[in-house]
C-alpha cells in the first residue's frame, strides 16, 4: 500500500495545534512539504521546527476571520507553487442552544468555515489539476450525520460545509482531485476543553472532570481521541491509497456516531 508523499506539498490550516498541528507533522512523516496557516506567527515558527526537514516548507500568517486577506495571501503564494494537498480545518463556533445564538455567530462561522475554505480551494486546486493529483480534506465533525446537542451553531455551519464539499467532489473528481470530510469525536483538544469548562460553569452540580468523563462514556470504546488519531486518517486520505475514495464523511469518533 502506497502511502508515501515525497514529491507532494500540503497546505494545513490551523496547524498551530490539536488536530491541524498533528496532522501537519503527520504528513511531514509521510516525506510532503508542507505550508502552515494560522494567525500566530510565533506558534507556526515553532511546529514548523518540529517538521521533517524539507527546503520547502514554510507557512502562512493569515486569520480567517478576514478573508480578504486570507485570499490575497494564498493567491500570492500559488503564483509560485502548487498543492497536491489541502486540509481544511479551523476552530469551531462557541457552543450553546440555537434558540439563543445571535446572528452574527452564524455569518462568522459560515465565513470562517465555508467562506475561507472556497477561497482556499478556490486558489489551489487549478495547481492540483495540472499535476493530476489533488487530495482536499476538511476537518468537520460528526454532527453532520447526528447534531451533538449544545452547538447550535456549530451543527448549522459544519452541515453547510459538508454539502459544498460533496459537491465539490462531485465536480473535480474527474481531475483526479478527491475531496472527503473527517469527522472526529469528542478529541483532546483546546476546543474539547473549552466546551468542557463551559459545560461545567452552566451545569447545576457536574465538575470539568465529570462533563469529560460523560464525554468519554459516549463512545463504545470509553475514552476521547487523542489528536494524533485524527490525524492518520487525514494521512491516508492523503496519500496514492486513498485514490479512489471521493465525497465521504469519515467519522473518526471510537462508534459514538448511531448512524451509519
């Protein structure tokens, strides 16, 4: 099985940490350069010294917040390079019930997720088109097939983006460029420990630890992902193996999702 990326160059987005930064170094393991994206320059100097040396890595400053920015920074850096991989992953939406999210939560996350991720596509996959391989990969979650209660919002914008990315495979598919959302559970992250610490401040009696054990208990195998486990399913689909996988969701979640 092939699963060796010399020669290939992967463009990962919030690879400062958790599963982004994981991912990164993963497919740096693989032998792909790689271009980091975030918005913290000190933070991707140092993942970028933790990758396998390549002369061609390198990274981007860009907030996604912004992206007009984004955009005029990857176009910038497309004129003279070419991606054969792009993972699409960025911080999710605060949570709390839909019933109380205020407009501005939707239109920040819908341009933080879809937006920045069209723009992103949008730039990189001609280049992909030219060499005959192109693997785009987007961090969702598993509330595409079962909304997880307490994100509102979150579960709004992740099925959006699920549905742009099916389409999109559905068009370049035929170009040799595959596009597959990952979907992780509940995963030892900065997020998961912010929902966690939020959930334990509105809960009348179940402490930090307690809402993280309740986390791990939903899933058949009792425990949360590590980031790391994440990441070798971004690294397959990545790779020449994964050639003829196109437009699915991945639930990477030890069975918590009931759906198929």
């Amino acid at each position: 099985m092939n699963i060796d990326l010399t020669g290939k160059h992967a463009v990962v987005c919030g690879s400062t940490q958790g599963i982004g930064k994981e991912s990164a170094l993963a497919l740096s393991k693989q032998g792909a350069s790689v271009t980091l994206v975030a918005r913290n320059e000190a933070k991707l100097k140092a993942v970028l010294a933790e990758l396998e040396p390549n002369a061609k890595n390198d990274y981007i400053v860009a907030d996604f917040s912004n992206p007009k920015d984004l955009e005029k920074k990857i176009k910038a850096w497309a004129s003279k390079n070419k991606a054969h991989i792009l993972l699409n992953n960025t911080g999710g939406p605060k949570g709390g019930p839909i019933r109380k999210a205020k407009v501005e939560e939707f239109t920040d996350a819908f341009t933080n997720h879809l937006i920045c991720n069209h723009v992103l596509v949008q730039a990189l996959y001609p280049g992909m088109k030219e060499e005959g391989y192109g693997r785009i990969i987007n961090i969702i979650s598993t509330s595409v097939k079962q909304p997880l209660d307490g994100l509102g919002v979150s579960n709004t914008i992740r099925g959006a983006v699920a549905n742009w990315s099916k389409t999109l495979a559905n068009e370049l598919g035929q170009y040799n460029i595959t596009v597959n959302n990952v979907l992780p559970g509940a995963t030892n992250t900065v997020r998961l420990q912010s929902i966690a610490e939020n959930k334990a401040a509105q809960s009348s009696g179940l402490n930090y630890e307690e809402i993280l054990g309740n986390m791990a208990a939903q899933s058949p195998m009792k425990r949360i992902a590590q980031p790391e486990e994440i990441a070798n399913a971004v690294a397959f689909l990545a790779s020449p193996a994964a050639s003829y996988i196109n437009g699915i969701n991945v639930p990477v979640d030890g069975g918590r999702t009931k759906s198929l």
